[in-house]
DNA sequence: AGCGTGACGTAGG
DNA sequence: TCCTACGCCACGC
C-alpha cells in the first residue's frame, strides 16, 4: 500500500477543493489556491483545471475570477458551457459575470 | 538553468 | 464601471 498512498499532486489538492464547492455557490481562483495551501498560486489553479483528466466529475465552472467574471472571453463555447452549467444551478449569470456577493461559497 | 507563459489578483485612473 | 499597468510564481520549453 505504500506506493498506493503517494502525497496528492497539487492538482489533486486543487481538484480536492475544487470538489467541495457547493451547488448553487462560486470560489473564486485564489480562494482555491489558498485553501488548497498553495498560497498565491490563483494561476495555477485555473492551470490545474485545464489538466482536468477526462471522465472527471470535478464542478469546475464554479470557479471564477475574484471579481466574478468567468476566466473566458464572452462568445467562447467554453464561457457558454460555464454560464449555462452555472445557471441550471441556480447561479445568476449576467454579462459574462456573478455577484460575488450573494454567490461565492463560505466555508 | 534561463526565460516566456498564464482558466489570476490588486491598485490606480 | 471599464481599462491599463504591474505583481505573482510554478510550470514547461
């Protein structure tokens, strides 16, 4: 079992929190960063989603940027997969952007 | 080993 | 509220 029990990757960290964001709630980057313990790093969240394997089911369009503005250019099929990923959530999405203030998750 | 990069963040105008 | 500039820092080439 030991070589089972390797330490977590940074991206399992992030992807660990990643996972226990609520339905119906947001975090943003750095708020990841921070409570997976790797400080600063808000860019190598948005990285480590990217990284995502396939068939994962980590809610990564909860994740958005500090000021509540999702991390893609409005028009990508990206940013249009998040904001409707989002909304049948319960999450209320305008112009591309959250209100932080009634949707970001608060441990 | 050095350098550019980026699903970011904060400050200032 | 929108836009610009600068800071951050591990990763990958």
């Amino acid at each position: 079992m030991d070589e089972f029990d390797k330490e977590p990757t940074k991206e399992q960290k992030i992807w660990q929190v990643v996972a226990a964001i609520p339905q119906g709630k947001v975090a943003s980057y750095g708020q990841v960063a921070a409570m997976a313990g790797l400080g600063r790093q808000a860019r190598f969240v948005g990285r480590a989603l990217g990284k995502l394997p396939a068939g994962h089911s980590i809610p990564w369009h909860r994740v958005i940027r500090s000021n509540g503005q999702i991390a893609f250019p409005e028009g990508t099929e990206t940013c249009q997969l998040q904001t409707e990923k989002l909304r049948l959530e319960g999450v209320d999405v305008y112009k591309g952007r959250v209100k932080m203030k009634d949707f970001q998750w608060q441990p």
